[in-house]
C-alpha cells in the first residue's frame, strides 16, 4: 500500500514537472525564433501594414499627389468607384485577360512539362529553353513581342503571311498581350508541374502496364489525379497574378492604354487616377475595392481546397 501511495503522489508530480519544462523550452525557442523573424516582421509592417492602413485612409479623403489640404469625405471615393463605367471596363479588361491567360497557361504549361519528362535526350536543355523567357524582365519581353508583332516590320505577320494589325486595332491589342503573357510566364508553372512529375511513385505506372493500360489511360487515370493539388495551385497563382497585369500591356503599348482603351487595365487605371489625374484619394479607394476582389479570389480557392480535402477524407 505504502508503495502504490508513493507512486500515486510521484507520477502526478513528475508528470505536472515535464510539463512544466515543455512550456518553458516552449517560451524560451519562442523568445529565440522571435529574434529571428523581428526583421521579417519590421519590414512587412513598414512595406506591406502601413501602406495599407494608409491608403485606407485616404480612400477617405480627397487627398491629391502633393498631400496638402486633404479632407475627409467619407465613402465618397467608393460611390464614384461603384458607378465609374472606366473603372468597370479596365476591370473588364483584365478579368476578360485573366479568363483567356489561366486556361491556356495551365494546359501548356502542363503538356511541357510532360515533354520535358519524358524526353530521353536533351532534357536540360529543353528544360532551359522552356524556363529562360521568365527569367526575362517584363519590360524586355515586352518590347520583344512588341517588336515581333509590328504589322511593317515584324516577324509574326511576315512568317506566317499576315496583315494583322496587332497592337493598333482593338480587336487584337488584348490577345497581343496574352500572347506575350504565356510565352514569358509559362516557365514558371511548368517548372511547377515539372516538380510534380517527378514526384509521382513510378511503381504506380509499371502496375498501370501489367494491368494493360496504356499510356492515355495512365495519364487520365494516374498522372493527371496526381497533379490535382499542384493544378489548384498553378491556377490559383495564375488568376491572382493575371488580374493584376500591368507591365507587358504598358509597355506594348507604350505607356497608354491601347487602341480605343482596349488594353487599360485595373492597375493602370488606378496608376492613370493617382499621378496622371492626381486624384490620391480616389485612386486609394479604387485600390482597395481591387484589394478586396483579390482577397476574395483567394478566400474562395482556400475555401474549395478545404472542402475538397474534407470531401476526400
């Protein structure tokens, strides 16, 4: 009895005392690694917070680019947002950009990858040859392309026998850049899904042979299941990105916003409000409208992601 007492009053103690120690080894590593991401977060709070709250701010007011007599005029900036037809069509613009670029991004980028995975010989250098161009500037790659598809001396319409006015009819300025898009871009979700490849067991498709199937079958059924996480990914990264395009159609159409307004993005518009027509505060307000499309946009891909790993269990 006395033994079985002892050990009765002993394994509470030794238990409350290993305790004890996990939450100070706890505190200590925490009071550690704070060291180590202080500069992270000062950096994030003055380049990424501060920014924020203070264009939220002046969403609020009728702030111009000197920032001398600003008043507070409540949600003023938004009304005139909500009802402004330019704002509407530049966000038409890049959303209609957006619904042309992901598609074709993620399917070209997917069959490249297959290419370059399952080529024998040669494989680094058509790996190179498909990532180089991401590794451009964008202004390079646009002043590129925009040399190629001028209609007197470029090579698109020489080389393939065309009279097409790419970058001055508005019928074509919008593709010109979508093209350029998944030529300089797709490098980077191809190396994505080249990752990927490389990452599905092999044994999965040697099972696949013995059982008859053949390689259609294979990627339907093994390769293309396996890569569902990494095409979320690819195309979430894909739509945030595209909504916010701004470099190569600036630049393509040097610096304006395209025949009849048919290149002028969401972000130039805002950019157009806040230093060319010097209005600050209705630029913050247009921005942070977009802010919140954006977040949206990811909020909802969290949100399918979660409910399909739910769904899966």
């Amino acid at each position: 009895m006395t033994t079985t007492s002892a050990e009765t009053i002993v394994r509470p103690t030794r238990a409350k005392t290993a305790a004890a120690g996990a939450t100070l080894r706890r505190r200590q590593g925490f009071q550690h690694g704070g060291w180590f991401v202080a500069p992270f977060l000062a950096l994030f709070a003055l380049f990424v917070v501060w920014p924020l709250l203070r264009g939220l701010y002046l969403s609020f007011t009728d702030a111009n680019i000197s920032g001398d007599g600003a008043s507070f005029i409540g949600l003023d900036n938004y009304r005139e947002a909500l009802q402004d037809p330019l704002m509407w069509d530049a966000f038409g613009h890049s959303a209609y950009f957006t619904l042309l670029v992901v598609p074709c991004i993620t399917v070209l980028a997917f069959l490249l990858a297959m290419l370059a995975h399952h080529i024998e010989r040669g494989k680094w250098l058509w790996r190179l040859c498909f990532f180089m161009p991401f590794l451009l500037p964008s202004t390079v790659a646009a002043n590129l392309w925009q040399w190629l598809f001028n209609p007197g001396t470029g090579m698109i319409n020489h080389v393939f026998g065309l009279d097409t006015p790419w970058l001055t009819d508005k019928s074509y300025a919008l593709l010109a850049v979508v093209i350029t898009t998944l030529w300089w871009t797709v490098g980077f979700s191809f190396l994505l899904y080249l990752a990927a490849l490389q990452g599905i067991p092999l044994h999965l498709y040697e099972a696949a042979k013995l059982d008859g199937a053949n390689a259609w079958h294979r990627t339907v059924h093994i390769t293309l299941p396996m890569l569902r996480n990494i095409t979320g990914l690819v195309v979430a990264l894909q739509i945030l990105a595209s909504l916010q395009v701004f470099d190569q159609a600036v630049v393509m159409q040097d610096f304006g916003p395209g025949p009849e307004e048919s290149t002028r993005t969401f972000v130039q518009y805002t950019l157009e409000q806040g230093f060319t027509s010097y209005r600050v505060g209705y630029a913050s307000a247009i921005s942070i409208i977009f802010f919140v499309l954006i977040a949206a946009v990811a909020l909802a891909r969290m949100w399918l992601l979660r409910n399909r790993e739910e769904g899966g269990r």
